[in-house]
C-alpha cells in the first residue's frame, strides 16, 4: 500500500534541504538531527534508524517512493525507532562517520544509507539501499526493521559491544601518527607508477565500471609530466580527458557531466549533475589545455563554464548545489533520444548525419530504445563519407545541437537542489576565476566574483564560515573544507584579477583555519571546527572522494602562501601535514591525488614571479597572456598595477618589494626563494626565462 496521508506533514516540514522537504509529508515521523530526536531516543530508551542520502540520488528516490512512503513500513518504523532523516551534503560529518560504519561492517558503502545507533548514537547495524520486501539477495526492510529492534532489546549487550568495537575502529580510522619516513621524490615516483598501474588504456580513466571522472589523479599525473618529462602520464591524461569528453558521460548539447558512466567506456551516465564534478573537470581540462594546447579541452571547459552559468547559477551570486538524474519519475528521460525525435526537429538529411556522429540509432544504447549521446565517429571520417569539408561539418552539427538543446529545453526539467554550499562554491568560484584569463571569458569571471561576494555576505559571519543557505537562512558551522576552499577560490580570484582585497581575505581565513582546526597534538586538520558540535569522533580525512581532501587543500594553501608571503610558518605547518600523511600517499595513492599535488609543490622550488607595470598597458596584457598559456603548476604570480599604486602592497606580498618597471616599461621577475633573475620586458625574454625554470 503506497497511500500517504500525512497532510500536515512531519518535522521535516520546516527544514530548507530540498532532500528533508522531499520525506516531509512521509507517514514516516521523521525528525531532523537535533536535540528532540537525541533526547527522545535516551529518554525512551529506543534506537535510532539514521537515514541519509540527497536529493538528487536516484537510488534514495526508489527507498523513498517503496518503503518511506508505505504506510504499513512508516507504521513499523514509527513503532520501533527514533527516525532521522539527514541530507548528507548539509551535514557532512555525520556522513562521514555513519559511511565509516557501514563500509566497516558490510565491506561497501553508498546513498541511500541507514545506520541504527544506539541512543548513544554509537552504530550497530546499517546498509544501503533495502528493497521493500526480499529481493534482490536482500532482506526486506520490514524483516530487517522487526530483526533489529528486537536484537536492540533483546540481546542489548550484543548491540552494545558491537557499537563499542565500532566507536574504536572509527576512532582508529581517524587516528593517523606522524611519519618519520622522508619526503622525497622516490614517493611521487612510486605514486605515479601505481597509479599507472590501473589505468584503462583502452577506454580511459581507471578500473572497471562504474567510473568516476579521476579529476584529482589526473591534475598529479600532468605535474608528473611537466616534472619528469615521463610522456606516459601525459598520454593518460590526455586519452581520458578524451575518452570523456566524447562519452555519454558529457552532455552533448547543453555541457556539463553527469555524475558517473555505469560502464567502462564514459557510455551510459548516471545522469544527476553535481556541482563539485564541474568544478573539478573545469580544472583539470583547463590544466590540460595549458599543457597541450588541445582544441577539444578548450570547448569542453567553454561549454561547462557556460552550462553552470546558465542552469546553476543563483541570481546576484552563488551556484546551486545539484540537478537531478531523474524527470518525470525516470532516470535520464531529460537526456535521451530517438532516431524519430532528431529526425522530427532536423529533417531527414540533416539527422543522418547528427545520428551518425552522435551513435544514436534504432537499437538504442539506454532504455525504451532511447540513446545517450556520445561521439561515435571520428569527425573528418564522416566529413569524408560524405564529402564535406570537417569544419562545415562541425558548423552543421553546432547548428543541430542548438535546435536539439531548444527543443530539450521544452521537455520536464530534471529537479534542482538550490542549497549554496559554502564548499563546492570555492571549487567552483575558483575554477572559473581561472578559466576566465585562460580563455579570456569575462563572464566566468563576472560570476565567480558575485558568487565569491555572496559567500562572504551571506555565509561568513563574524569571522566564521557557515556552510550551506538555502531560503534566506544560513546554517551549520563551517567545515574545514567550507574554509580550505574558499581560501582557495580567494587566492585563484587575486591571481585572476591582482585585487589585492581578495588576498587578504584568503591570508585572514588561513590563520582562522589554522586556529580552528589544526590538530596542535598530532598535526593535520581536523574536518570539524574546534567548538562544533560533539560527536562520537571527531574526523580527519586526508584521502580525496568525490571532492578532494581538505587536508590536502589547506596544505596546498600554505604552501601557496608561504610562497606568496616568504612566512616559513605556512611552510612548516604543509610540511607536518605532508609527513603525518606519507604512508597512506605511498600505499594508496589512487586516493591521494590532491595530496601527491601538494607535495609535488613542497618538493619543488616554484616559480614566483611579479610584474610591475598598468594592467591597463597591452604589453602587461601580453605577458600574462604568455604565463596564462603556459603550464606552471607550482608557481605564484603577483602584479603591482602601477596605474592605481598602492604603497603598502608589498607589506603583505613580499614579492613585489622593491621591484620598479625599467625605464616606465612593464616589467616582469621570475624568482625562486625570492631570488631573482634579471628583469625582462618582452614576451620572449620572459619565455626564455620560464623555459628554464
């Protein structure tokens, strides 16, 4: 029976989580995390069923419409447990910690997640997704909700061992020494080799299916070229930049990338679109097109840019956190199409060619004869056949794409999340910032800086970070990664625009950073601030999942800005991070990718380099053009706009103390450990400079 009467709604109803408002008219009693489910658990002594997923999970979409909105399961719920619903991008911690449990005690982990604690909130028995009745291999969660209640009451010692054995091995899992092991050179070379070893040289990317875009794994790899000059992982990122680029796991016709492929070939996506994926590819294509000059990255990073501009973008500043995977009760109806559809917009003649290209055809590739589109064919093979110059070509299919993402656009929009976290936001703001010179797109800029501006009207007060606003309202304390990467984004934003403002801001929110979460007993960071909220662990993650480590962030922005500033205390503090964390770099390196970048940076001498002269002067333009165009991923750059001098600048950047412009030209110094080379005043002496560099 899948009936819902519950028209008043439960206590969810007043939450701003578009995830919470979707259970808020369950006829389960879900209550939010907080004190009256806390206290109502111990005061009653009944166990809690911790429920966490987000909105935009297809798989928590299933659970919800079997189980959570069955009156006859919401009853057995409601008779046993305590029920807390959590959206896990609110609360990140809380996800972090319950994803350890499970992935200890079933060997996997995912969303929908369900965890029962004790009233203690320690974990005794928890999965993933149950189907409402037995399938599947699985139990049916009615038989799991009636077998946990009755082991919770019945054998309680039993549940409270295995919470106790839980708690340690989490406290465990949290618990990393310093390393006496030396950083070196031999360890980004052992990282580079195993993470070699799993590479898929035939379709791209690493292991099997499914596949996450390896974004991180991906900008180590492009450093260890332009370190080592080995041409092997230059070839892996480039084939899976590729690979992905003309896979189904990019949208075609409006940019952007889903999620992840189900297959090994980037074919079929799992089509929700999450913010922080953008951001990252963002990066990591603009990194590439700097390294190789390749066309295709450079439309990729446009096309993305533009999508989140358009779809993802609040009015006035910030970006929405996710788009759904589903649209009118199916997965990817948004998305897919076919051969009749194209052929009803384009024509015969015209649709022959796009489906051709685009490998859309009556069999199909997804359901109901649906395709995902995808590059099937190269584009001067089918300009061949059919006796077309390639760019007409591609202008054909660019005016085909534009009628098809029109009509699209007439179709049922998949659902938005339109929570502004603080986080993704940084990544986001910050991949912009830099896309924005490297393609000279202003209006990334223009967006990124309102969005930089939201944050800090709405989301930083009295000196602290909040993590996510939604509805006019700003809650939760900040995370280390809600701090980490808007330092980040900050640092990206001076470098992108030389307003010295914005490197303020970030050098302020590093010493709160360092003030608020450094672990001044064992080092690192830990993810929750030192006056949040306690839980049954406090964590500290170094390794990246699908956004990077925010230990690995911070680490890169001391090192940046212990190059910026010349303050050893930056450096020192990277270093310690760096050493605490060694042996997990080292072992497991696929997961380290952000962290092997960091010391990538720590074990080499970056370039910094100044210039002085009016960023108003073409030749000042020219030169940035050069740096802009070139890849130096261990470098810093600081422009003194002698157009609007500022006097104390170099009180705060160092670098540019006691630099000039030679005989009124713009001038520019390339430096290592703030020793400089001769100044030079063209284009191609500074090219000479940083060829050697």
């Amino acid at each position: 029976m899948n009936k819902n009467n519950n028209q008043q709604g439960n206590r969810l109803a007043g939450e701003t989580s578009p995830y919470l408002l979707q259970h808020a008219f369950n006829p389960v009693n879900w209550y939010p995390w907080g004190e009256e489910a806390l206290e109502k658990a111990k005061t009653e002594d009944i166990p809690i069923m911790l429920s966490i997923g987000y909105s935009a999970c297809h798989w928590c979409h299933v659970m919800a419409h079997e189980s959570f909105e069955n009156e006859e399961i919401a009853a057995l719920m409601n008779q046993y447990f305590v029920n807390i619903k959590i959206d896990r991008e609110e609360r990140p911690d809380l996800d972090d910690i319950y994803m350890n449990a499970v992935t200890t005690m079933t060997g996997s982990g995912g969303w929908p997640m369900t965890v029962f604690l004790t009233p203690e909130l320690k974990p005794f028995y928890g999965g993933t997704y149950f189907p409402p009745k037995d399938q599947y291999g699985r139990p049916g969660f009615p038989q799991i909700l009636k077998a946990v209640s009755q082991f919770y009451h019945q054998r309680r010692s039993e549940a409270e061992m295995q919470g106790d054995k839980l708690v340690e091995r989490l406290v465990e899992l949290n618990g990393f020494t310093l390393q006496t092991k030396t950083l070196d050179i031999e360890l980004l070379d052992r990282a580079s080799d195993g993470i070699s070893a799993s590479y898929d040289d035939l379709n791209g990317g690493f292991g099997t299916s499914p596949k996450f875009p390896p974004s991180m794994t991906l900008s180590f790899l492009l450093r260890d070229n332009h370190r080592t000059g080995r041409k092997s992982s230059l070839d892996i990122v480039v084939n899976s930049l590729k690979k992905m680029a003309k896979g189904g796991i990019y949208d075609h016709l409006g940019g952007g990338f889903h999620r992840y492929s189900v297959d090994e070939k980037w074919l079929i996506p799992h089509f929700e679109k999450m913010l922080y994926d953008n951001a990252l590819l963002l990066r990591t294509y603009t990194e590439a097109f700097q390294a190789t000059g390749e066309p295709l990255f450079r439309n990729t990073v446009t096309e993305t840019g533009f999508y989140i501009i358009r779809e993802m973008l609040k009015p006035n500043g910030g970006f929405y956190a996710t788009q759904d995977a589903d649209s009118e009760g199916e997965e990817g109806k948004f998305y897919v199409w076919t051969p009749g559809e194209i052929q009803a917009i384009l024509g015969e003649e015209r649709s022959t060619l796009f489906t051709q290209y685009y490998g859309v055809d009556d069999v199909g590739n997804f359901e109901h004869g649906a395709s995902v589109l995808h590059q099937k064919v190269e584009l001067e093979a089918l300009a061949d056949s059919h006796n077309l110059d390639p760019e007409e070509l591609w202008s054909i299919l660019g005016e085909d794409r534009c009628k098809l993402l029109n009509h699209r656009e007439k179709r049922i929009k998949p659902g938005r999340d339109e929570k502004i976290m603080t986080d993704w936001n940084g990544l986001m703001i910050g991949s912009l910032a830099r896309a924005s010179r490297i393609f000279a797109e202003p209006l990334f800029l223009d967006s990124a800086v309102d969005s930089i501006n939201f944050i800090l009207k709405e989301l930083y007060k009295d000196g602290r970070m909040l993590h996510v606003y939604k509805d006019g309202r700003a809650k939760f304390n900040g995370y280390l990664d809600d701090y980490v990467f808007t330092i980040s984004a900050l640092l990206d934003l001076y470098e992108a625009t030389f307003d010295l403002n914005w490197f303020l801001h970030a050098v302020n929110l590093m010493d709160r950073t360092l003030e608020q979460f450094w672990d001044s007993k064992k080092n690192g960071f830990f993810y929750t601030s030192n006056d949040h909220e306690k839980l049954i662990v406090r964590p500290k993650t170094p390794y990246d999942n699908a956004i990077p480590s925010g230990n690995a962030i911070a680490i890169h922005n001391l090192l940046r800005l212990a190059t910026f500033t010349g303050k050893h205390e930056y450096r020192e503090k990277a270093e310690l991070g760096l050493s605490l964390f060694s042996d997990y770099m080292a072992t497991a390196p696929g997961g380290f990718g952000q962290l092997l970048s960091g010391l990538d940076w720590f074990l080499d001498t970056p370039v910094e380099i100044a210039i002085i002269g009016s960023l108003e002067d073409p030749r000042t333009q020219a030169m940035l053009k050069f740096i802009d165009h070139t890849f130096l991923p261990n470098k810093v750059l600081a422009v003194q706009d002698i157009s609007k001098p500022e006097s104390n600048i170099s009180d705060y950047i160092p670098l540019l103390a006691n630099k000039k412009a030679i005989g009124g030209v713009p001038t520019t110094y390339v430096c290592k450990d703030f020793v400089c080379q001769n100044p030079v005043t063209t284009v191609e002496e500074l090219a000479r400079l940083l060829k050697k560099s």
